[in-house]
C-alpha cells in the first residue's frame, strides 16, 4: 500500500469485512489495507490486534498490551500505515 492522504470522508467509509473466527479484513477506498482481530492466550481473549496485509502484528499504541476494542486496534493500523487527512 502506497502511504497518502485521504479525505476525511474516505477514512470515516473505512469497511471492516468478516473473515470469521473474530477477524475482519480492514477496506479503505477498495483496497484492503490490514486485519483486526481477537487476540488469544493463555486460553481467553486478551483483547485486539492489528495486523498489516501480510499478517505483521502491528504495536499497540494505548495502554496496555493489546487495544481493548476492534476500533482501537483499526486505529493503531492506520497510525502505523501512516495514513492521515
């Protein structure tokens, strides 16, 4: 993905498609862009994460470990990709 900027109204259309089994591919302007998804361990959720097209974990930017909700994980992938208005 080429980084670049996107209109305000283009970010907020931002898809998130099901895959199923608690993840979603993330869609921006028709390309997917990412995946947020169910983080596990230890044998329960331990909240979300964000991962690059090719599955690179992206960092968490909040506090803790992993985003505690699917938007906070979108939003460390955008930051990550660099994307902005």
């Amino acid at each position: 993905m080429k980084r670049r900027r996107y209109t305000a109204e283009e970010i907020n259309a931002t898809e998130l498609r099901p895959l199923g089994n608690g993840a979603w591919d993330v869609v921006l302007v028709g390309e997917a862009i990412g995946r947020v998804r169910h983080r596990y361990a230890g044998g329960g959720r331990q909240g979300w994460e964000a991962t690059t097209p090719n599955l690179i974990p992206v960092s968490h930017r909040g506090e803790g470990t992993y985003a505690k909700t699917r938007q906070a994980a979108l939003v460390d992938l955008m930051l990550s990709l660099g994307i902005s208005t």
